[in-house]
C-alpha cells in the first residue's frame, strides 16, 4: 500500500468525520451564541457542556473516535479498499484496537 493513498485515506476520513460530527456540533452551537445576547444580571453557573447539547457533541466525537471500528473500515477505507489490521496477527484489528489508534492519531497530530 503506498504512501500516498494511506494519507488520502485519512484525508478523506477527517473530511467524512468532521462532517458527520458537525451534524451533532451544530445544535448545541446555536444554542449557545442564542444564549448569549442574553442579558441577565442573576449569577449564573457556568455550563460547559451546553446542557442536552454537550452530550450530543459528545457522541459526535465518539462517531469519529470509532470511525473504523466495524471491520476495520472507515467510509473512506470502504471507498479505497483499505482495512486496519493487527500488525501481529494479520488479522482485522479489534475494535478496541482500532478506537485506541484513532485516539493515538488525535494527540500525535
């Protein structure tokens, strides 16, 4: 497998990912820009997580952190032909394997 098309592959995936995770990322956005033309002056605790819509943005980046976990293929591994496998064994890497390659990829970047 070249180079090349190893890169496309995650290039193209980043692109898929982040534009399903937009879909769960966008409501808790408006959301929170409605919320702040809001003029208050009770105290208010600050809310990270955007109420309801933090644990939607959450599962947006659960979607992308599992994104080859099915068979070791991506939407973009499926485009290319492409797989994730256990460099010991050959074999399709687990999914267990494969969520914790995605988080590697996320730091290293």
């Amino acid at each position: 497998m070249s180079t090349g098309t190893r890169l496309g592959a995650m290039l193209l995936d980043h692109l898929f990912m982040t534009m399903i995770a937009m879909v769960f990322f966008i409501p808790g956005m408006i959301s929170g820009f409605a919320d702040a033309f809001n003029v208050s002056h009770e105290q208010t605790r600050p809310n990270f997580m955007g109420g309801g819509f933090g644990y939607l943005s959450m599962l947006g980046f659960a979607i992308y952190f599992c994104k080859d976990c099915i068979n070791g293929r991506s939407i973009a591994k499926r485009i290319l032909k492409l797989q994730v496998v256990d460099n010991s064994t050959g074999q399709v890497a687990s999914p267990l394997k494969c969520f914790i390659r995605n988080m590697f990829i996320i730091i290293c970047q």
